[in-house]
C-alpha cells in the first residue's frame, strides 16, 4: 500500500477493510518518515505493531464507520 492511501484511510469517515499478510488490521498511525505504520489486529486490539506499508493490503467494500 502506498503511504498516500494508508493515510486517506485513517482518515476516512468509512471503514476500509485492511489486512497484513492476510490478517485483517486496523491503521492506527502512518510513519512517513520510514514508510511504515502502527497496526493492530481487529482481533487483538491491545497487540499493535509497527509493519512495512509494503505488506498491508485494501480489501473488498467498505462500510461507513457512523452506520
């Protein structure tokens, strides 16, 4: 994912489906200043971790955060 998306999608009103090699995550915060971003698992919420933008992938609809 490039880093232009990954912020558009913190900032987003709609929640956009997002996984890390296959495991769906939520962007908590992006780094642009080392291309990665604070991560953590929809499951596991208190695990978060800081990955490559390179590995977070968009996956299919979104859905609005306020519905």
């Amino acid at each position: 994912m490039d880093i232009q998306r990954a912020m558009e999608i913190i900032s987003s009103t709609e929640m956009v489906n997002v996984s890390f090699r296959g495991i769906p995550v939520y962007i908590k915060e992006v780094h642009s200043n080392n291309q990665t971003a604070t991560v953590f698992p929809l499951d596991e919420m208190d695990h978060s971790q800081i990955v490559d933008l390179k590995g977070l992938a968009e996956e299919g609809p979104t859905m609005n955060k306020y519905t």
